[in-house]
C-alpha cells in the first residue's frame, strides 16, 4: 500500500466554500487579505481543493487575523498548516484520544478548543484564528477531499464566496477531469454582476473543464463604495456521458473504481406509503408546507405505482383500507386528503410504521403488490416518540423484524427537535437513508426534491462482480437499489499479477427479468489517460478508494451490533489515519506560536449532534465579545420560543411560530450564550442593476406619493423599497355649478408591449376578465410557453410559469420567491437577490431591483418583476419580440401576429381601433406607469387594451 502524505489536499463532490477573514479590531483593513486563491481539481468525481490565504497587519501594534472556510459536510479536511515569519506550523491529524489530551491541555490553559463546526444544510465551518506581528506576513493552507455524489442527473460543486474585504489577488480555479466525457456544463451565482461577468472565463472540451474567477479591484468594489460586493454562491454542475453498459471502469496508481449508472432503463412500478407526522408540534408553516408537498407528490406518481398514506398523532389513521392504484381519479381524492391534514395531538411512530408495514404485507399475502416491483415506506415526523411505544431502540429493532428486508424506509427529519440518530438507524436497518429537512421557506421544496431521488427505481439486488485473481479490498460490492439520475461507486485495488484487461460483470432486477451488465477496461490504456498533472493529483483514484471505504464503514457502523461496530471501527480508523482524513473518528491538532505549546483541536462535527441547534438560520448575524484576551464569535437566529413538547399530545393551539437556536461556542470549558438573540438579517450591499437595454421612456419620474389603481388609496414609496398606506383624505362633495379637483389614480399595468415592426409605440394590456390560469404565451419554434394566474381584484398577476422545451426548464415565480427546476430539481430564489445562471441555451439574471431576465441569442426575452405597490403580485417584461414565430399564440401572443391598426377615431384622435385576426379591440391613448425600470414607475403615455 502506497502512504500518501498528510500534507496532501482533497476532492470534493458537493464542493461549498467560503474564504472570510475578520479581525478583531475595528480598524478591518490593519489585516489585509492581499491573496486569495481556490485550487480544485475534480478528476473523475473526485476533488481536491486547496484554498490558500495570505494576511499581512498593516497596524503598529499586534493583530488577530482569523481564517474561515466552509467546506461540505461530506468531506475530509487532510491539511492544514500556517506559515508565520517563515516557520510552518503544521496541523497534525490523530486518533481522537489521543487528541483529546491536547483538547483538555488546551482547554485547562484557558484557550479556545473547537476549529470545526457545522454551519449548514451542507457545509461545515472551519476557523482558526492567529496573533500577527507589525508588520508580518501570515499564509494559511486548508486542503480538503471528497467525492461528488450524482444526484438528481448531476454533480454540484457549490462555493461561498465572501472575502470581506478588497483582495489584489482573488483567484478561484477550477479543473474537471471525466475520462467518460463531459454531456453538460452549468455555472450559477448569486453574487454575479455584469461588471464580473468578464472575470469569469469557461473552456471546455470533451474530456476537460477550465472555470476561472479572477475579479480585478474595481470588478470587486460596490458601486461608489470601497466595500466587496463579494458575497454569495458560486455553483458549478455537470454531468458525464454513459450508455445502456456496465459502467466505466477507470484505473489509476494501482486502483481502480467503477461508476455505474446505465442510462435508457425503464422505470420499476413502486408501492410507496407515506407516513406523515401530524402532531402538535406540526402546527403552522411545517403542516402547511407538509400538505404542500405531499400534493406535488401525488402529482408525480406513476399510473403505474400503487400508494397509500398514514398520517398518526397520539392516533394512527389509514386513508384506504388497502393500496390503490395511482389513477387520476384516486390521487385526486389523496390531493383532498392532504389538504385537510390538521395537526395536533402527541407523536405514536411505532404504530403508525408498523401500520405501514402491514398494509405491505397484507397487499403482498393478497398477491396484489405487482411483480418485482418495489415497496418504499417514506416516514416524516418532527419529533421524538411520545406516545405508545416510545423506546427509540424498542421501535428500531419492531420495525426492521416487521419489515424483514422486504422494503425500504426512508426516513425525513423536519427541523432540529427531531433525533436524527433515531431515524438514521431506522432507514440503514431497512435498506434506506434518511434526510434532515430545514425548516425554511423552501421546506416543501425539499421534500419534493428528496421524493424525486426515489422516485424512479431502475434496479434491485445489484451486485458487482470481479475476477477474484485480479483485484483485492473492494468497497461495497451489493446494493438494494438504484435510482434514476444516482450512481454507484464501487472501487478497490488491483493487484500486481492481474491480467491486462479488468473486466466486471454488474447484476441486478428489472422489473419483470433479471438482467447482467459487462464491462471490461484496459490496465495500461487507463493508466495512460490519467497523466495530465494539469488536471490530476498524485494517486487521487487510492485516495478515491480510502475516502469511499471510510464513509461506507462509518454508515456500516450506524446499524452494526455491538460485536461488528468494533472491527469496523479499527478498519476505519486504520485508514483515516494512514490517509490523513479528519473524520469522525479521529482530530486534526492545530498547533500555534503564542504562548507555551499552544494547540487547538479540529474535530468532525456529527449530524447527530446538531438536535437543538439551529446551525442553517437563512442569514445569521454575528457579534464578537472579548474575554480576557480571549474572543468569541456568537451567531444566533431569530428571536422565537420554542413550543413546548407538552403541547404535542395536548389540544389544538395557535399557529407555531418559526424558531430558531443559538449557537454555542465552548470557551475555556463554559458555554457562552448570546447576551440576547438576534433577528437574522442580510447584508445588503450595493449591486449594480443588470443591463436592461434601451428603453423608451419619458424623462418624467411619478413622486413618491402614489395611489393604488384599484382602490385608489394612497401610498407612499419609501426609502428602503417598501411602500406603505398614507392617511386618506377625507371625502369631499363639490358645490353645485364647482367640479372638485381629484386627480384621476395613474394605474401600473399587468403588461407592457413592444409591438415590433408598428409605427405606433408601446401597448399596455389591462386584464379585466380572468377564470382559472391563463395561456399568456406560447410558441412551438420558440420552445416557450408562459401560463400565470390573474387576479382581477388586485388587478396583479398571483404567480407566472415559464416553460422552455430546450433546454428543460421551467420558472414558477411566485410573489414570495421563485422555483427553478432542472432534470427534477428545484432551486428557489428570492426576489431581489442577484442570480447569475448560464446553461446551455439559457441564460438567468436577477439584479437587485428584482427583474428576473430569460434571455438567449435566438429567442425572446422573457422578464418577470415582483411589484412593489398596493398588495403582492407579478409583472410580465417581454423584449426581443421580434424574433418570435408566426405561430405564436396566447392571450398576450395574439398581438405578434398580423396585428391591424385603425385610423383615429374622427371625435377622439386618442381611441384607435385594433385589429387582430377576427378580434376588434379599442386601444384608448392613457397615461401609466412604466414599471420596467423598477418601482415606483416612470409617467408614459401608451396605447392602453384592455382584455
């Protein structure tokens, strides 16, 4: 076995990251970051980052600089190491025994003990902090590794960037590497301005990737200020070539691993039960985003699935007495179910899954589940057992007897009060996994993605199998299942007599057959693909093997007996240690030059340690407070109590509100609590708007005090973009032979035309007359449809979907926010948040003021734009009408067809008539509100419709 040093950086497979230094002093540029740099190398799924900052203190006096990175849950930290005045001061990863002495030494000296902590849905933070002379140069170097795991069709690298301040040097790098062939590349930021879209340069060939960052000083400042407009996500996805075969085998330094993920399977019909948690603790947002989700699940079914579903407090209740078919007719009645969900009561899981086992069994018994399908049981809850049987370990071991290995469960955890531990082990003793789901404005999002995971199986009872003369220590080998858009991972080490060519054969069930898979790869040809030192790392693939045989044992461990967990443990950390991963198993001791053996301990954070703490609170706020010549950082959420778990079992009550935890951060061996918590808040730099183009607009702005054009109530625009009512006037009666001088209310429309090819100017639509959702816009050669609910006493669009056909797309925005979905995932985006995406024939851009801009070389600019004024609603902006097809239709599209205007009206040169096909409109010459360049409006005079 080939040792690879500790000093060695990593890979990753959902890469986040986030470069951030702070000092202590309220004097921020005494520490100048003048270099920063991100290297990550991803060679056949595997990544290597390497994230390097260099710190001088300008001050005459001593200054603490502080090095933060978040990295993802799913990696390894392998180095870490600081270059002070020329001396390193590296990191040295142990058991975790052994360095819990130095933890204790350290804590017993009064110094700060804990360098890594969970922040995240997927990241974890690590921070360390070092006194720097006058004067003196600091460089800090954190290596990490992991392994991109294919989810949904894809794999995400997902970096946070936030350097806080003007850097000279700020470089991100990223190198793909995939053999098999890259099949699409995408790159997405919510920091991203057209001032930095020149720092961002993209090169791709077959087999390789380049993705370059590298913003200048002025790309980087705010407009007008010498802040960093520097603070966001940076994501990369893509995804690789692959056929109906066995997969690729890839081979490297004396290892080999083998993907497989055959594309063209049909789908296996399921039997799902979804067991849904109604008890007290439920109530409010978790119940109604629940019944959300479970509506858009229902949706999804096959009409080839069969289902059911469970809901349980202190109770447990079937919805039918057996499983039904997925027919239109019967997820209808499911959707009026959903709907009617109520929560309140105690929480009875051991029923309530043993319920959903016996519908199972008695479907099985009956002969009615249909052959090789598959039976998943899908259980969300938000909290701990309270009622019937309430021994986590007791429902664990009931469970997996009932079940048998006959199904799978899946196990979602709502919020931070739930014991993840508990229903961990409940899905790995029953073939499945389980999830957290935050609670968050997006908590219906998430369930519907996790549900798109499972809801395509393509395989059972996979096995992978290799000539026992040709290979050794091979990671997992047999897999219960496999799902559309996943992958699996096998590799192992290839041994010195093997023959020339490795070849595999991969078994497993389809629905109604068995089927095998066979590949076979050349030794010497593989060996030679991986020779670039541009793009590879020295031996990646064994580091590829350690890294996936650790993760797999750690989940091993979770259902092991007492007797198994030992040995796997031992081979765990063998490896841990021989490889240098900071795992849970084991801590990286960090030592540094003040005082006498100073050191600091970096141990893994658990997902089982985070019940009741809130470590993802949307935007936290962060304080700092000095301790003797100690500092600690608290960050705490919204303000909130928590309900009281006496609630669960008790009567109904008024609506949950959100909570959230602080974090604690241990100090000289004491917790210390924030001195009161904090609302979450943003910071809310300046950002260029996107360009928009020319407009034709009239120079004249509406004043601030603007009326509704429904009610006519007045209100007044503010300064932090809100609007608000004003006093109304009262009501006045004119005397006789006197007309009273109230200006007619300027109204903001729906939509504003551009017709193109007219002599007259733009057409404002007015929609008076609305029943059900609306076909705005569609275009076959175009590939473009938009849909939109209109309500007509708000006179606003309540939510708009854009639909594109090529690539696969599609945009629902609603008032509060808006979902993206790509190959079945969903992204959601608030408004005024910038939003950078280019895929491959799509480009999305969201500036600041909210306008969201579709727009490709070849098609129509689609806008959408959250409106500001009276109530909550959506506009419509479309632009480059001119390229689109003579066959376009809708509500709105009519008027690009052979659109005929009339002369002016003899009495009124302000009416004109409009002719559209066998339609007759009457166009009136109004003043409105042009809102395309934001809220309140620009005064224009268009050719108002109303329809």
């Amino acid at each position: 076995m080939k040792t690879s040093g500790c000093t060695r950086g990593i890979a990753l497979v959902l890469l986040s990251l986030l470069a951030a230094l702070c000092t202590t002093t309220a004097k921020k540029q005494d520490i100048e970051v003048y270099s920063l740099t991100v290297d990550s190398k991803v060679s056949s799924r595997f990544a290597h980052t390497v994230v390097t900052s260099r710190v001088v203190n300008r001050a005459e006096t001593a200054q603490e600089a502080t090095f933060q990175v978040e990295l993802p849950k799913r990696a390894f930290i392998t180095n870490f190491s600081m270059i002070i005045e020329g001396v390193t001061y590296p990191g040295n990863i142990k058991e975790k025994a052994a360095a819990q002495e130095q933890y204790s030494a350290a804590v017993a000296r009064g110094e700060s003990a804990g360098l890594l902590k969970a922040t995240g849905r997927k990241t974890e933070q690590f921070q360390v902090s070092v006194s720097v002379a006058p004067s003196a140069k600091v460089t800090f170097e954190l290596v990490y590794e992991e392994l991109l795991k294919r989810q949904l069709g894809a794999y995400e690298l997902l970096l946070k960037v936030q350097p806080q301040q003007l850097v000279k040097h700020l470089q991100m790098d990223i190198h793909i590497f995939e053999p098999q062939g890259i099949s699409f590349l995408e790159t997405e930021s919510t920091f991203m301005t057209n001032e930095l879209v020149d720092a961002l340069t993209v090169s791709q060939n077959k087999t390789k990737a380049h993705i370059q960052f590298k913003p200048t000083l002025s790309q980087q400042k705010s407009s007008g200020q010498q802040d960093t407009v520097l603070n966001g996500n940076f994501i990369v996805r893509y995804d690789v070539n692959r056929t109906v075969s066995g997969g690729s085998i890839q081979i490297e330094g004396g290892y080999f691993v083998h993907y497989f993920a055959p594309e063209g399977l049909p789908t296996i019909p399921k039997n799902v039960i979804f067991v849904i948690d109604k008890s007290g603790s439920m109530r409010g947002k978790k119940i109604h985003q629940t019944r959300e989700a479970l509506i858009k699940i229902l949706d999804d079914l096959s009409p080839n699935d069969q289902f059911n579903l469970v809901s349980f407090s202190g109770d447990v209740t079937q919805w039918r007495p057996s499983l039904v078919p997925a027919s239109a007719e019967n997820v209808n009645q499911a959707r009026s179910y959903a709907t009617g969900i109520q929560a309140q009561g105690g929480t009875n899981i051991n029923d309530a899954m043993l319920m959903a086992v016996q519908l199972l069994d008695s479907a099985n018994q009956q002969e009615l589940l249909p052959e090789g399908s598959v039976s998943l049981i899908i259980l969300l809850t938000d909290g701990d057992p309270t009622m019937g049987e309430t021994d986590p370990a007791r429902i664990q071991k009931n469970v997996k007897e009932a079940v048998g290995g006959q199904y799978s469960v899946f196990s979602l955890g709502f919020g931070f009060d739930v014991s993840y531990a508990f229903l961990e082990k409940l899905a790995l003793d029953n073939g499945g996994l389980a999830r957290r789901i935050y609670e968050d404005s997006d908590s219906a999002l998430q369930l519907q993605d996790f549900y798109q995971e499972v809801a395509n199986p393509l395989l059972t009872a996979v096995t992978f199998e290799y000539p026992s003369n040709a290979v050794e220590d091979v990671s997992q080998d047999n897999f219960r299942l496999l799902f559309k858009g996943s992958e699996i991972v096998v590799a192992g080490k290839i041994k010195d007599q093997s023959p020339d060519v490795l070849s595999a054969k991969v078994k497993g069930k389809m629905h109604m057959q068995n089927i095998t898979f066979q590949t076979e790869s050349s030794v010497a040809e593989q060996e030679k693909e991986f020779q670039s030192p541009k793009y590879i790392f020295h031996s990646f693939m064994e580091r590829l093997w350690a890294y996936l045989t650790i993760q797999q044992l750690l989940e091993k461990m979770v259902s092991a007996s007492n007797a198994e967990k030992q040995d796997l443990e031992t081979h765990a950390l063998t490896l841990s240690l021989h490889y240098c991963f900071v795992t849970p198993l084991t801590s990286m001791v960090v030592t540094k030059p003040e005082g006498k053996e100073q050191s600091e301990v970096a141990e893994k954070p658990m997902e089982t340690e985070n019940k009741h703490r809130n470590f993802h609170s949307g935007y936290p706020l962060s304080k700092f407070r000095t301790a003797g010549n100690r500092r600690s950082r608290i960050t705490a959420g919204t303000t909130g109590k928590r309900p009281s778990d006496v609630g669960r079992a008790g009567p109904p009550g008024p609506p949950d509100v959100p909570h959230h935890y602080p974090l604690y951060y241990h100090i000289a061996g004491e917790s210390l609590l924030p001195d009161r918590l904090l609302a979450p808040s943003v910071l809310d730099g300046t950002f260029r708007s996107v360009d928009l183009g020319a407009r034709d607009t009239f120079p004249a702005r509406v004043p601030a005090v603007a009326s509704d054009p429904v009610t006519g109530r007045l209100w007044e625009r503010k300064a932090s973009g809100r609007s608000t009512d004003l006093p109304q006037p009262p009501k006045t009666t004119s005397l006789p032979g006197t007309t009273a001088a109230v200006p007619a209310p300027i109204q903001a429309p729906p939509v504003i035309l551009t017709l193109p090819g007219q002599s007259v100017d733009r057409l404002c639509v007015d929609i008076k007359h609305s029943q059900g959702p609306m076909n705005l816009l569609s275009d076959p050669e175009q590939g473009i449809e938009v849909t939109a609910q209109y309500t007509t006493e708000k006179a606003q669009f309540s939510w708009i979907k854009v639909t594109f056909k090529n690539p696969e797309l599609q945009v629902h925005a609603f008032s509060e926010h808006v979902v993206v979905t790509r190959n079945r995932r969903n992204s959601a985006f608030k408004w005024k948040e910038t939003l950078f995406s280019v895929i491959p024939g799509l480009q999305m851009t969201m500036d600041k003021a909210g306008l969201l801009l579709l727009s490709s070389p070849d098609r129509v600019t689609i806008g959408l734009l959250p409106w500001d004024g009276p109530g909550e609603g959506l506009r419509l902006l479309l632009r480059d009408t001119d390229r689109f097809s003579s066959r376009v239709g809708g509500v709105l599209g009519q008027f690009y067809q052979d659109v005929v205007w009339g002369p002016p009206a003899a009495a009124n040169d302000s009416q004109r008539t409009l002719t559209v096909g066998d339609l007759e409109y009457t166009a009136t010459r109004l003043l409105k509100l042009d809102y395309q360049e934001g809220s309140p409006g620009t005064e224009i005079s268009c050719w108002s419709v109303e329809l």
